[in-house]
C-alpha cells in the first residue's frame, strides 16, 4: 500500500465533531458538562466542592472545554464564571445525532 505524505482535507462538520469528541474524551469533562448544563453558571471554586479534585486540575479540563468551545468564561476578578456555550453545545449536539443517525 502506497502511503501519501499529503494533507488530507476534511470537511468542516467533520472536524469540529473531533474538536468535541475529543473535548468529551475524560470523564471528568463530561461530569463537569452535566453539572453545568443544570446550572446557569458557576466559579471554578464551585467546581471544586463538588468533584474531588484539585483546582488545578478542574481548571485544566475548563480549559480544553473552553477551547472546543463547548463553555465559555467571563472573568469576575479575582474569579472566572463558566457557563455552557448554548450555541455550540447545539451545534454539538446535532452534529453527533448526524453522526449516529
């Protein structure tokens, strides 16, 4: 089999629902996406009390949320309140019942 060292293109729909599934990769993101989904918002400190991890490590998984854009945060010094990003969650959303449909 002859092997290509050419990028391969894909389609836009086809990369953001790696961007998302890959975000959904862990667990605790997606418990962190259940526990937000029931609330309008909350602080990364709130986050903490609820799972049993260090605040480092919650605010890492916040980060690779944030950057598949599936939360958004909007900083309150001296803390970030993280809510769902309605948009793109639906976006999200459709594009994985497309994918298994």
């Amino acid at each position: 089999m002859k092997r290509s060292l050419e990028h391969i293109e894909y389609k836009e729909d086809t990369e953001a629902l790696a961007k998302f599934a890959k975000a959904l990769g862990h667990p605790t993101r997606i418990a962190i996406l259940k526990h937000l989904e029931n609330q309008s918002c909350c602080f990364t400190g709130d986050l903490v009390d609820v799972f049993p991890l260090a605040q480092s490590t919650v605010s890492q998984h916040l980060k690779e949320l944030k950057n598949a854009g599936l939360i958004q945060g909007e900083l309150k010094p001296p803390k970030i309140k993280y809510c769902i990003d309605q948009e793109n969650w639906n976006i999200a959303k459709s594009l994985f019942q497309k994918f298994f449909d």
